[in-house]
C-alpha cells in the first residue's frame, strides 16, 4: 500500500468513498457531499492524503483546523474514510498514522476526532494509535430528524506542543 497526496483531480474517488461512509449512516453529519471548493476551502493544505493499492485508491484522509482563532492554530479534526470493498484491510490505520505524521510536522500538537458511538471500528482504530476518550457530546446534532451523540477523542503530540 502507498500514501500520496490528494490533489484535486482525484476529487471524484474521493467524493465516492466519502459517499460510501453517508451511506453507512454512521460516519458523518453530512448527508451528500460538498463540492471540491468547498471541501478544499475547509480542509489544511498540508495533510490530504490517498490510500493506493495496486494503483487503486482505497481510502482518504485529511485534517480540518477546528477554529480560526490563533490559540487553537495546533488543534485539527481527522477525517479518515475507507473505501467500503478495503475496510477491515489496515487502511484506516495506515492513512490515520500519515495524518499523526503530517501533523506533527506542521506544529500541531492535538488532533481530534468526533465519532458516532456506532462506529466501533473506528473508536477503535483511534484508540490504538494513541487517541484517548475525552467524552461523550449527548445529542450533538439531528440527522434524519434524530438526536445522535459522538464520542469526541483526542490525541495530544508527544512531541509538539511540550515546552
């Protein structure tokens, strides 16, 4: 498997596979896809990255910084989505460790991640790669006209961010 980076010719991939996770019904808010623009207007430049197998992409990855304010300029939300013919393959982890990687080249010193309680496998992907559980935020937003929760994570750099 090989990481690359994402650039916009790849967006229709990208869109599909972030089709495929709506459909789970587990993985994201959104209910359709945004546009290239708006994703890329919402997303660090710094760290899009493509899951390749056999020249095939399998998953994606990307971080959003989580406010426009400068004392939260170290803070992203991760995004890792899997293609659903590649899940259970370790490609989530591979994407997610190239995110940690990427952020912590850039200066960022605490990813999170906001996750469906549904979602076990991806709790647990978080989980092993250094994320911990910070809480549960009850009732965060309706989809389809529910009240869903999201368990919120974190992983704080062990080498940015310390002194």
């Amino acid at each position: 498997m090989q990481i690359i980076p994402m650039l916009p010719e790849h967006w229709s991939v990208v869109k599909k596979i972030y089709e495929e996770g709506i459909a789970t019904g587990n993985a994201t808010f959104q209910t359709t896809p945004p546009s290239w623009e708006e994703w890329d207007k919402d997303h660090l430049t710094t760290a899009r990255f493509l899951a390749l197998d056999n020249h095939e992409i399998t998953g994606w990855a990307a971080l959003t910084p989580v406010s426009g304010r400068c004392v939260y300029a170290g803070v992203a939300e991760v995004s890792v989505y899997v293609a659903a013919a590649a899940r259970g393959k370790g490609v989530g982890k591979i994407l997610l460790q190239a995110l940690i990687k990427a952020a912590e080249e850039n200066g960022l010193w605490t990813l999170q991640a906001g996750i469906f309680p549904e979602n076990i496998a991806s709790i647990k992907l978080h989980e092993s790669n250094g994320f911990r559980i910070i809480g549960t935020r009850e009732k965060i937003g309706k989809m389809h006209g529910l009240w869903r929760d999201t368990v919120l994570l974190e992983r704080r750099s062990k080498m940015v961010g310390n002194n």
